[in-house]
C-alpha cells in the first residue's frame, strides 16, 4: 500500500510539474479518466490534460485500501483566483495508474470504492 501512496505522490507531482512524460510512465496505457465533464481514456487525452488543465494540487490528506487511493486535495487553477477542494480517486496496479476519478465530496469518492474514513492513512 506504501507503494501505491508513493506513485499516486508521484503522479500528482508530475501533473503540479506539467511535466508529461513523467505523468505518462507512471500511468497505465489505456488509462481511464472520469471527471466532471464526462468519462475518457488513454495517454494522448491524459497528455494533452496534463498540458492544458493548468491545475496545481495540494494533498491535505490522504486513504487507502488494497489498490485504491482517495487524496483530498486543494486546486488551484492558473489565472484564476481562491481554490477548490477536490477528492481524487486513484486505482494503481503493478506501479501505473490504471484508473483516476475527480469527486466534489469525499463521500462520494468514498462511495465510488467502498472506502471510509477508516482508510485514513496517518
């Protein structure tokens, strides 16, 4: 589990870098993204997200459970003002992440991967 929390650190670092090879290696091929403006998959949409989101993400705290991962999360967006708190759900399989997810709540990022706040790790 210490793994998965380093590669989803990881990750989030990289996306904060912009920098997108990085992302890509630490990410599964056919990765599926589901975010507030629908669902899609792989590499080149993750690149070009990468490229263009424009977003810096701040961990605050951080669960686990088996392969999953949910980092509540403080986004900041360039040339916009005040933040957001967002709930990132992470499914990551032999080192790559295979499955990201963006929720407005932790509930329901919880309910998405049947987590709790049991899974807080410390």
């Amino acid at each position: 589990m210490a793994d998965n929390i380093e590669t989803a650190d990881k990750w989030t670092d990289n996306v904060n870098a912009k920098d997108v090879t990085a992302v890509l290696k630490l990410s599964d091929r056919h990765i599926e993204m589901i975010g507030p403006m629908g669902a899609s998959e792989g590499h080149d949409t993750l690149a070009e997200w990468v490229k263009n989101s424009g977003i810096n993400l701040s961990t605050k705290s951080r669960y686990a459970k088996g392969d999953c991962i949910i980092f509540e999360q403080e986004g900041r967006w360039e040339n916009e003002n005040g933040h957001v708190m967002v709930y990132t759900f992470m499914e990551i399989k032999e080192g790559k992440v295979k499955r990201i997810a963006r929720f407005d709540s932790l509930d329901e990022a919880f309910g998405y991967c049947a987590m709790s706040e049991e899974d807080l790790v410390k």
